[in-house]
C-alpha cells in the first residue's frame, strides 16, 4: 500500500517528479480487463476560479492539477448551479435544478430539508450499471438527527456502498485536525500527533481505488478544504508565508485554550495570498498526484476517468475571485463559475480548453453516457456535454442558464436574495430584497462592472420574463 509522505514539507521539486511519473512515464502502464470506464469525481470545498496555477494563479502551487489540465480539458465557463454548497451537491446527484428540489440555500444541521430518497441519484445510476460506489468525505445533502433534524438522508440511503470520514452531525467551521467535531466516531488511523483531515481523506481514497481495482467504481472524493476556518498544516503554512507576495490576516480570536478542535487559527484571514488557504490546497493537490500514480501503478489510468473541479466560488473574506467580482454567497461569476478540469489518456484529448458554457448538472447525463448507461426515470434539466470533453470545439445546442436564490435575510458574506439568468452573453441579476436588477455583458465584461440595464431596457424585460417563467415551470419557492 502507498502512504501519504509526511516529512515536514514537500519540495516543489519532488511534486513535480512525482507528477511526472503519474502523467508523462513512457512506461505504459499494465492493460488491465475492465470494459467499462471508472470514475474520479475529486470537489474542493469554497474553491473560487482563479486558485489554480492552470488558471492564472502564481502564488499557489498546484503541480499536479496542473499537469492533469496540461494533459486533458480545462473549462472556461464550467457553473455551479448555485453560490453556496447544498444545491450545488443536489445538482449534481440528481442532474436537476436546485430549485426543482427546493434546496436552495445550505443546509442547516438541524435542517428539516434533505435530498428525497425518490430521486435516483448519480451513485444509484452507477450502482445499477454494475459499479462500487464510494464517497469520501462531504454530504451536506441532509440534517442530522444529532443536531435536531427530524429526519436525515446520509450517502448510504443514496446509492453508495461505501461512507468514509463523512460528517453524521452537520457541518462548521474549521475541525481540520483530528479529532474531527463534524463525526466524533471517526477514530485516528494516520500515523503521527495531528492527523489531518485531507490527508486522511487521500490515502481513503486511495485505500478505495486499491480495495476496487478489479471492477468499475464511482469515488465522490469530496473535500472540506478549503471552506473556512482556513486552517493549514503549520510547515505548510510557514512555507506560503515565507513567499513573495504572501498575503497578511487581520488578527483573529485564535483557539480557546479548552477547545479540542483547534478550528480557529490566528492569522487565517488573509483576504489575497492567503498561507493557510494555499497550504490547504497544496494537500489537496498532493491527492491528485497520489490518485494519478496510483491508477498508473495498477493499470487503472487508461480506462479512469478523473475529474477535478470546486461547488462554488471562494470567500472574499479570505480570498481573491478575479477577475470576476464577487465570491460565494453571490450570483455574480465570483460566486457560480469555477475551475473544472477532467483528464482520460485515451477518451479526451491533451491541453485543450472548452469555452462553452456548462453547469454542474450536467454531468449526470454526461456520465450516462460515457459509460453507456442504460436509461433508468430520473428527470435531467442538465443535458451531456460528453461532445465536449471529446471534442472542445464541438458545437452545442444553445441553451438559457438559470440560478434561484432566495435568502430571509443576507448571506453573512455579502449575497444577497436574488435570481439570475443568462443566455448567450447577456447575464440579468434580479434582487429579490428590492426589486433592483443589473444587466452585464460577459463577453466584453467578465468582470461585471458594467451594468447596462438602463441602456437595454428591452433586453432586462426579455430576461425578466424568461427567468418568472422558468420558476413557474420548475415550482420554485
């Protein structure tokens, strides 16, 4: 079995070898019998666009993602169907929009919502198509009985045979080191002091790979990091701030000296360059590589496909979207575009990038059919843009985006209550709270600086009445 490496830091140098053997080894690697294709699907937590090195970022360093991205298919214009995690998880299980399933907000620990075991979701269509299902990691697609809930739906009720170092008493801030306060009955397994959750969140995955090599899987690898309270290992951490351009938090309250957790770190707060959100995603992209190795090593990386992508934009308390404006909690591009990369030697091609727009719900038809599914009753808004991993340039249907996010009250990050649509380049804001509505144009304005709702008046009344019509159509609330 390979181990997680836990020297005190891990030289960019040796990253970089290790990334090389996984990706660009003339060693082919063993042909292994397995007619159907397995399936990787690796989400960060609160990740926001501009992250990755393959997307611009030079201060974070993400050598493997990288290097996945060099040799497979980058999006542009890949969206989440919401700005905060439980609907965006929603759509994805189910292809759906998550104001077809009325879970448009996160779901609260004692929530009385949870996703409808009616549904079939992506793990039971993959379940039925003769794969092992396996989630390691986040839910957040229930409440939890502990916390209050009346009723909770974990992974297990949703088609996934096997649930590792998942939560089973709601999530919060912060909790990276063990013991973990999000499930109290996780017991320690990685050797040393501080076991650390994305670390342990890897060798699962691993451990998962290795324990199903001999038949096709579905691994939801579904980080926490890197949602806040940003909390890195501490070499990690030292070795970000000692950087050029790092970044410098205001100070924070710190740990209590009684906490067990040690969720709350002093100087986590850095709003650009942060240490601790760039050591937290350094673990996460040691995963990737280790995964990448690992299919290679068992002669799993031809017949895998790997997908690596975030559930909405990262926070600006502690981060930089640019350059869109905005971050989680916000329908504006800060919010809902996000980085996604998705990798196979021999289905995809190399270094090729999909200007295309997409959504998260897309992905369930899509899978479908790149594993040849046979067809089962779920009801899909999201269409397969397999073509496109394939084929970048591949023409599409056009087709209208549509987001729905109604708040009590505003988001303690800034959104506020509001819907959104686009079509073609023209994107339309409505705020709920006041009525007001903005108009961009993101073929000239990524940056959505430029509202033109006064100067196309006719264009906001089209929009308007296309987005009342669709929740019509989908029963919001």
């Amino acid at each position: 079995m390979m181990h997680i490496n836990r020297k005190k830091i891990l030289a960019v140098a040796g990253v970089l070898t290790f990334v090389c053997f996984g990706f660009n080894s003339k060693k082919d690697s063993p042909v292994k019998e397995n007619p159907k294709y397995n399936v990787i699907y690796i989400l960060a937590d609160d990740l926001g666009y501009s992250e990755l090195g393959c997307y611009g970022n030079t201060f974070n360093e993400t050598p493997n993602i990288d290097q996945m991205a060099k040799h497979g298919v980058r999006f542009t214009q890949f969206y989440a169907a919401a700005p905060v995690c439980s609907p965006y998880r929603a759509a994805l299980m189910t292809g759906q929009y998550p104001a077809r399933l009325h879970i448009t907000d996160y779901l609260r620990p004692n929530a009385a919502q949870h996703l409808d075991t009616a549904q079939t979701t992506l793990a039971e269509m993959f379940r039925a198509n003769g794969y092992h299902t396996g989630i390691v990691g986040k839910w957040h697609l229930s409440g939890y009985t502990r916390a209050g809930a009346t009723e909770e739906t974990l992974p297990d009720k949703h088609g996934f045979d096997e649930v590792l170092v998942s939560e089973n008493r709601g999530i919060a801030e912060g909790w990276y080191f063990h013991p973990y306060g999000f499930n109290k009955e996780i017991e320690k397994k990685l050797p040393g002091d501080h076991e650390y959750i994305t670390d342990r969140q890897n060798e699962e995955a691993l451990e998962f790979i290795d324990r199903n090599r001999a038949k096709p899987f579905f691994l939801f690898l579904s980080h926490y990091a890197v949602h806040t309270t940003n909390h890195g290992k501490p070499e990690l951490v030292e070795h970000f701030r000692r950087k050029d351009g790092a970044g410098t938090s205001p100070p924070t309250k710190g740990n209590p000296e009684n906490d067990p957790y040690k969720r709350w770190p002093a100087d986590s707060k850095a709003p650009r360059n942060n240490p601790h959100l760039a050591a937290q995603l350094f673990v996460i992209d040691q995963g990737v590589g280790m995964i990448m190795s690992r299919l290679k090593e068992l002669g799993l990386d031809k017949n895998t496909i790997v997908v690596f992508t975030s559930d909405n934009g990262g926070e600006t308390r502690v981060t930089t979207n640019a350059p869109l404006r905005g971050g989680k909690s916000m329908l504006y591009e800060g919010g809902v575009r996000e980085p996604f990369v998705i990798w196979n030697p021999t289905l995809f091609p190399q270094d090729k990038t999909v200007t295309t727009p997409v959504c998260n719900y897309d992905m369930y038809p899509s899978f479908m059919e790149l594993i040849g599914a046979k067809p089962n009753k779920q009801l899909l808004d999201g269409i397969s843009i397999a073509r496109l991993f394939k084929n970048p340039v591949a023409k599409m249907p056009e087709r209208t985006f549509y987001w729905h996010y109604p708040l009590d009250k505003p988001h303690f990050l800034g959104g506020r209550s509001a819907g959104s649509i686009r079509e073609g380049d023209w994107k339309l804001i409505e705020f709920f709270d006041d009525g007001h509505k903005e108009l961009y144009n993101l073929k000239d304005d990524i940056g959505e600086t430029n509202d033109l709702a006064a100067k196309y008046p006719d264009k906001v009344t089209h929009l308007l009445n296309d987005l009342k019509a669709w929740r019509q159509r989908v029963h919001a609330e």
